[in-house]
C-alpha cells in the first residue's frame, strides 16, 4: 500500500486533483517549521529550544541541514546504527497516526496513554523516544522514573486541540465560574479531599482530556478534577456527577457532547464555552442550569468527518460497517453503527468477519495501517481527502536520526522535562483517573501483534512493531 507520505508527495508535486490533502503545509519539509515564532501548535514555551553550537548560521531549533539533505536510504540507515548501539538503553514509541516510516522503528505502537503505560514496562531504559505529539510526551515524563529522559524528536509536534485551551484561558473561566456558582477559585482539593468530606458534592469538576498539556492536568488535579480518554470518557463523567453538580469539559466539545448524550444529558444543559467572551458567551441562567459545561476546541482531523461521507460510502458500499472516533461532530457519531476510541476502531476492524466492508472515521495513517494488516477485509477512510494529523506528520525520520545520535553522544536532544510541582498535581488527576477507570499500568505488548508494514521508502523494519494491549486511550 502506498504511504500517506509518498501520497501526499504525489498530490503535491503533480498538482493532482482527484486526491488532495487537506493542509497545504503538508506540502512543506518538515523542518520547514521549525524555529518560526511560535514554534509549532502544541510546543511548550517552556521547552528549552535546541541550539547547535556547530553552526553559527542555523536558527534555533532547526534540523541541522546535514540531516535535512540525507536521503531515506541513510537515514534508516543511521536510525537502525544508532538503535543497535542503544540497545536497552533506550524504547521507541510511536503512536497511531504516526507515519508508516517512523512506526517501522518503534518497540510499541498505541495510543497516547497506551504508550505511556507501555514505557512503564521499561524501566530501566535511560530514553523514551516518544514519536508522538507534545502533550503525549509530556504524559510519558509525569508517569516516568525521575531518571528517565523523555524524547520528542520534533519540538513543533504540538496538537492543534490541545493548544485550543491554555492555562490562562482555563483559569480565567474558572474565576468567572466561581462568581457565578459561589465557590473561592482558588480552593485547592487535594488527593485526598474527596474521602475526607464523603458525599459533599463541588459546584464544578474540572475534567480534561488526556489531549491537553500538563499545566491543565495538574489544574485538574489541584481544583478536584479528573483526566479522561476516549475509551473511559464515560465512567470518568459518573466519577465526576457523584462529586460534582456540572463538569467543565475540556479540551474537545465533541468527545464531552457525544458522552453526556450517550449518558441521557439533554443538549440544553450543555452550553458551549467560548474564552474570548464573558461568561463563555452564556447567560448566567443557561450555566445554572447546565450539567456539562463543554470548551469550545475540537480536533482539526476529527471534526472533517460529515454524515454526507457516510451517505454516500453507504450508497457505494451497500452493507459497508461505519465505525468512527468520538471526537467527530455528533451527527456523524450518531450516523455511524460504531463509536469509539482509537483502541476500539481497531479491535472492530479485527473482529469484523473476513469479507466485511468497514468505512472509518479517524485518522488516515491508522486506517491505512488497518487495511494493510486485514487484506480480507475492504476498509476505507470516510473522508476521500488525504488528511493526516499534521503536526503528528512533523515527526520525520530526519529528527529520529538526529536525536538518536544524540543520544549516542550523550547529549539528550528536544528532552520534555514537565516542572516536578506541575507533575505533581497532574499525576493527583491521572490517579483519580486511574482509581475510577482501572487501566492496568505497565501494559505489555500483545502476543499476536501484527508486524508494522515496512517503511516505504527504506529497507525493511529494524524490529515488528507490537501493538500494546492495555486499555484504549487517545
Ligand atoms: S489527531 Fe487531532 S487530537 Fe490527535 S494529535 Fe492530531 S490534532 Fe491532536
């Protein structure tokens, strides 16, 4: 099967039409975002941005042009060298949506919270090369050993939902909430908070989804609040109404919508919080009335996804199976005969009965990576457009050599430290999270994994990826 890389590089170079992509920086090098301004959607201005002293001329954070001028051949050359120096010292994780040639690499492949878990089966590795985005790799460093070295080969792997809600924003709505509902904004619930004061109920819990930085995670941690994913968005909110009158759902409306309907929340109670109006541009009847607050982000990927793609992959494809991510819009949630998280589309490919004709609405790295793992089922993505998650799409083999020779030579390249009193409190959320939704920690790679299809334009894969097998997350 063709790459989504190679595919876009068709589409962009013969100017072709009958299959574009849906971001025309996709057409771009991927170091050609580096070190701009704002560095990448979802990269930290905490993060220490790497300069090469051996270079006068080259901006910080650029890609040494070394590595931007090698061909594929040498860099998976120079990534399968630098690996097998390694050896244990280091796991590789690659998620999902990323591209075929960097999962080709990668000790696991999951989803975000998978991967994480999948580090804490290797301890004893020194690096944890997350080929991921940046609030992924965050999430790895508040869970990982102190003497564990977090990686992000491209700082300006952001994602592009997570950045729709800052801790600025986050918290002056919670000011604002405050005056509305009588609380002091600034009264911390600690860990244990909960168990000490048994059935008083909070006027607001904070809940965020695992796609957000770590400052709103321990915000969560500090206010009462929770972390969920896709796949346990639905117990955390039962969490949550037990402790709570309304939650304030953030980043994704989509994901917080799609759960409080399935749970029989009306639509009315769920206003919309907009941060560049006051009170989220509600009245201050609708917020007390509200059950779940929702934050105005989505997913740029996910919110692609319309009824009238499963319209006519219908019409097309008479029988055909529609299973989708939450994080789409709710008509297409409702539309489709499946809904789930990332973890839950594959296990629906993997039991669907050979023959079966599956459209899906997620990302297309992960839906091509599907067919090519199940030959004797037709599966499709909804959305004819090529649309990878384009920050995901930053993390080329061009970094993965650079930061593994890095770490040949010792020197810990593009390395995710989160501040340890933002760890702290974010890891209170991540337990509560964890105590109302066990997903065992530590998960091992599942015995019957399928091998990652070899990189495209590189020889074959240094090692078959496997596919973790603890619970699904995003
Ligand atoms: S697919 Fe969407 S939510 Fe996931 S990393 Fe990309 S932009 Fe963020």
């Amino acid at each position: 099967m063709t790459s989504v890389a190679e595919l876009i590089a068709v589409t962009t170079i013969s100017g072709t039409t009958a299959a574009s992509t849906c971001d025309t920086d996709l057409a771009e090098p991927t170091w050609a975002f580096d070190a701009l301004p704002t560095y990448g959607p979802g990269a930290s201005v905490a993060d220490p941005i790497p300069v090469d002293t051996t270079n006068a001329t080259m901006r910080p954070g650029q890609l040494p042009l070394a590595y931007q001028k090698m061909s594929d051949e040498e860099l998976h050359a120079r990534i399968v060298a630098a690996r097998e120096t390694l050896g244990d010292r280091i796991v590789i994780l690659g998620h999902y949506y990323q591209r075929d040639e960097i999962v080709a690499y990668a000790d696991f492949v999951g989803d975000s919270f998978q991967l994480a878990n999948a580090a804490l089966t290797r301890p004893d590795a020194e690096a944890i090369v997350f080929c991921g985005v940046h609030f992924m790799a965050e999430t790895a460093d508040i869970l990982a050993r102190d003497e564990q070295h977090v990686i992000l080969p491209n700082l300006a792997a952001g994602c592009s939902m997570a950045d729709m809600a800052d801790s600025e924003s986050v918290e002056a709505a919670w000011e604002e909430l405050a005056e509305v509902y009588g609380f002091d904004a600034s009264q911390e619930i600690d860990e244990g908070w909960f168990e000490r004061n048994p059935g008083v109920k909070l006027p607001v819990i904070p809940v965020t989804y695992m796609n957000s930085s770590a400052a709103l995670k321990a915000f969560c941690g500090r206010h009462g609040g929770i972390v969920c994913t896709s796949s346990n968005a639905r117990t955390v909110l039962e969490w949550a109404f037990e402790r709570g009158e309304r939650v304030l759902f953030f980043p994704d409306q989509h994901l917080g919508r799609n759960t409080a309907k399935a749970m029989g929340v009306p639509l009315e109670q769920m206003p919309m919080w907009n941060p560049r109006k006051d009170l989220g541009g509600n009245t201050s009847a609708e917020l007390d009335d509200a059950r779940v607050i929702l934050w105005h982000g989505f997913c740029s990927v996910h919110k692609r996804f319309t009824t009238a793609q499963i319209d006519a992959a219908r019409e097309q494809h008479p029988g055909v199976q529609v299973v989708v991510h939450p994080e789409c819009p709710m008509p297409v949630v409702d539309a489709a005969d499946a809904a789930g998280s990332t973890e839950l589309i594959r296990r629906f490919v993997a039991e669907a009965a050979p023959g079966s004709t599956i459209a899906i609405g997620t990302e297309v790295n992960m839906v091509n990576r599907l067919a090519a793992q199940h030959p004797d089922k037709t599966i499709f993505c909804l959305d004819p457009v090529i649309c990878p998650c384009s920050t995901m799409y930053r993390i080329h083999p061009g970094y993965l050599a650079w930061t593994l020779e890095g770490l040949v030579e010792g020197e810990w390249r593009n390395e995710i430290q989160v501040d340890p009193d933002v760890a702290t409190h974010a890891r209170v959320a991540l337990t509560r999270m964890l105590a109302a939704a066990p997903q065992p920690l530590g998960g091992t790679p599942a015995p019957a994994a399928p091998a990652a299809p070899a990189a495209a334009s590189a020889p074959a894969a240094p090692a078959p990826a496997l596919t973790v097998s603890t619970g699904g997350a995003r």
